[in-house]
C-alpha cells in the first residue's frame, strides 16, 4: 500500500512537471520593451502547487527537473546556467514558502510564505544576473547594473507576485482533485 501511494505521488508530480513545460512553451511574453529577453511565464505555480501539496523538499526537486527540461526542452539557449538560475531563484522561493506552509497550513501562512518567497526570488536574482549574465552570457556589467532598476528588479517582483497570486487562488481546487488516489482500485459493478 505503502508504494501504492509514493507511485501515486510521482505520478502526480509528473503532472506538474508537464504542465509547467506546457506553461513555459505555450504562455510567455515579454513585459519591459527595454529588456525583451526578460518573458513572463507561469512554469512555477505547478511547482508552488506541487510544493504545497506534498512540502518544500519534494517542491525543490520539482523545480529541478523542472528547471533541467526547460533547459533541453524550451530554452536551449540560456544553456546550464539558465537552468541553474532558475533552480536557485524559484528552488529559495520553494523552500521558503513550503516550510512556512507545512508548518501550518493555513490561508495565512500560505500568503506570508508566497510574500517572503516572492521577495526572496526577486532579490536573488540580483547577484545572479551581475554574476550570470555578465560571465557567462557576456553583457556588460554596467548594462546589467543599469538594468537592475529599471527591469530586472521589476520584471522579477511582477513575475514572482503574479505566479503567486494565481497559485493562491487555484490551489484549494487543484488540491482537491490531487487528494484522490489515482491508482485506487475500484470495484465495478455487478451484473
């Protein structure tokens, strides 16, 4: 039975690991003209979602292998580093909001965990990009520092709230149809 249920959560959580390539792949646009590279996408709330559901260290491996497909997947160009980028940036997000929500799950603990997370991600994306875009993707450091108010900052403090807000808000049905065992047995009915 016991295995039953860790297939039955893998099963689930591969779910989650589509959608959000799906999310990445189909919705994504750009939001500061300045800085079109820079594309808004809901690839994190399946992995917020996952987080939530089954805790923070199950959510950071779901932004892993999130983060490693996205690389082959979606966006070959930004190479390992993208993939790295996003597993730290949403990986701190996910550990921060999960651990505040399993301890107490409630709507409050939910909302402050996305709101320190939220700031988290925003801020970490800070010395990333100055470490990041300036060595391995060769912008200068003065473009990227001149950027860092007026775009980087922005797009990921808007990104980060938006995916939150979206998270909250479809989390309670999400969860519902997640709380069904999906390898149940059922019986069937009789003649």
């Amino acid at each position: 039975m016991k295995s039953r249920t860790y297939i039955d959560r893998m099963v689930k959580l591969g779910m989650l690991t589509g959608l959000s390539i799906i999310l990445v792949y189909v919705l994504h646009f750009p939001i500061f003209p300045a800085a079109p590279y820079l594309e808004y996408d809901m690839a994190d709330v399946p992995i917020l979602i996952g987080t939530f559901l089954y805790g923070p260290w199950w959510g950071l491996g779901l932004t892993a292998v999130v983060s490693v497909l996205q690389w082959l997947l979606v966006s070959p160009q930004s190479m390992w580093v993208g993939a790295l980028m996003h597993f730290l940036a949403t990986g701190s997000y996910v550990v921060v909001a999960g651990l505040l929500y399993s301890h107490d799950k409630s709507r409050k603990s939910a909302i402050i965990g996305m709101a320190i997370g939220s700031v988290l991600q925003t801020l970490m994306m800070i010395p990333m990009n100055l470490v990041f875009t300036v060595h391995f993707f060769g912008v200068p450091r003065e473009a990227v520092i001149a950027l860092l108010p007026t775009a980087i900052i922005p797009f990921n403090a808007i990104k980060t709230v938006a995916n939150s807000i979206i998270t909250f808000l479809l989390y309670k049905r999400v969860s519902k149809v997640f709380e069904k065992n999906l390898l149940e047995q059922r019986e069937l009915p009789r003649k």
